[in-house]
C-alpha cells in the first residue's frame, strides 16, 4: 500500500510539473505585459522588450539568472548583461572574463551585448563595500545608453549574501527612488529563498510558481541542459560544491521576481 502511495505521489507531482511548464508558456508573455505596463510601458511581444540583466561576477548569470536569460531569449527580447567585476578575487580576471563571454554565448547573449566593468574601487570580494554611488552612476549611465526597458538583478539578499550582490541592489534602489531614470524602465529584483527552498531542486518549483511574485521564469529539462553548459564554461570555478549546486539548487530551474518600487523615500549614500 505505501508503494502504491509513493508511485502516486511521484506521478502527481510529475503532472504537476508539465502543467506548470505548460502554463508558464501560455503566460510569461502575459506576465511581462503585467508587470510593464503598471509603468505605462507598452509591449506587444518580446522583440519590444530590452532587457538589461545586472550582476557582480562572471558566474552570476548562470547560478542565478540562467532560467530568466533563456526564457526571455526564446520571446526574442534584446536581452544584455552588465558585470560590475571581471571575478578577480584569485587574480583570475582575464580567464574569468573570458569564460563569462562563453557562458553568455551559450544562453544566447551574443558577445556585443556584454558590458564588464573593471574598476578598482570595485573589487571581487566578499568584505568589499561597493560604494552606491559609483555603482549607481555606472548603472544609470548604461542604462540610459542603450535605452533598456527591463532591468533585473539581485534583491536585498543577494542569494547567497554576499556583499557585491547586496551593493547592486542598494544602488538600483537608490536608483528608483531618486527618479534618476525615465519612465519607461521597469525594475525587479530576484527574490532570494530560504536555504532550504534553495537546495530542494526541482521540488521548490511549485511553492515559487504559487507563491505571489511579479514575475516567474521556469524553464524544462532542455533549458536546465543549457544552463548547466554555461555553467560548465566556467571552468575555474567548478570546485566539488559546484557540481552540488548544478544539481540541487532551484535557480537552476527558476526564478521569481519582485518590483523595485519607484519614488522617494529616505535613502543612504555609502
């Protein structure tokens, strides 16, 4: 009987995976248009969309942001990335580089579309205070050079925490709230889970597809095969845990995301 029960269970759960895949291709576009337009941005279908996705080091894109990337990919958004650091915490910054431009490749952001920044008051490392100003000046700027529409990095948690994660988000807020960019520029954050959510595979794809958000992004079993490649580009940084991540973490899997809120309110300038 509890065989019967388990084969049950597994069945049921698998349904419930195709049905969200199916659904989450009916209405991501949907979505998008959703969230766009409550900025009053207007877009019909993805080649209307430029997208600017935003991190601090090369392997960011794909830990993190892969499923976003090759979902809006696949509607033909203009889709570019941004690098505040060539990863140089190893003195490994022209390899890392390299192997960023070769990830990208493989979620479909051709090389021109990739901006790294190298500057040294913004350095890989973890104990690092980014200044808000700079990286905020940085970002506006690039911003309004190419006109993007649609920018995504990481929330107030930075996913795993670190320190030039969090300094992102810090800026973008900042960013928001002095109304230092047009209008037509929606802001969203990836929202970062709980430990064990984190570390649950495919099981915590059902809680982040239900659970409130602005925006989900989900991709099968072919996406997680080209998310795993790009992470494979990046070949100096595969230490053991690594290989545990590709495995087990759901933003190999998912994203989900939550608005910026745009407008005044006190901020901080570090």
């Amino acid at each position: 009987m509890s065989v019967y029960l388990a084969v049950s269970i597994v069945l049921a759960y698998l349904i419930l995976i195709k049905c969200i895949y199916y659904r989450h291709r009916q209405t991501l576009m949907k979505s998008l248009r959703d969230v766009m337009s409550d900025l009053s941005i207007r877009v019909t279908d993805g080649s209307d969309i430029r997208a600017l996705v935003i991190t601090a080091h090369p392997d960011d894109e794909c830990m993190f942001f892969a499923p976003t990337v090759l979902r809006l990919v696949d509607l033909k958004a203009s889709v570019h990335l941004l690098c505040l650091s060539e990863g140089n915490y190893y003195n490994q910054g022209a390899l890392r580089k390299q192997e960023l431009l070769n990830s990208c490749a493989v979620l479909g952001i051709p090389e021109s579309r990739v901006t790294i920044i190298d500057h040294k008051k913004l350095p890989d490392d973890p104990k690092a205070e980014w200044s808000v100003s700079l990286v905020s000046s940085l970002i506006v700027n690039h911003i309004r050079n190419h006109s993007f529409n649609l920018v995504l990095t990481f929330d107030g948690r930075g996913v795993s925490g670190h320190a030039n994660h969090t300094a992102i988000y810090k800026a973008v807020s900042y960013i928001a709230a002095t109304g230092q960019l047009p209008n037509d520029c929606c802001l969203l954050s990836l929202v970062t889970v709980g430990l064990f959510r984190k570390y649950i595979s495919l099981l915590e794809l059902p809680v982040s597809w239900l659970l409130p958000s602005c925006l989900c992004c989900v991709i099968d079993s072919q996406g997680y095969r080209q998310a795993r490649e790009a992470m494979f580009c990046h070949r100096s940084q595969l230490l053991w845990f690594r290989h545990l991540y590709i495995a087990f973490s759901c933003y190999m899997f998912v994203n989900t995301f939550q608005m910026i809120p745009q407008g005044p309110k006190n901020l901080k300038i570090y």
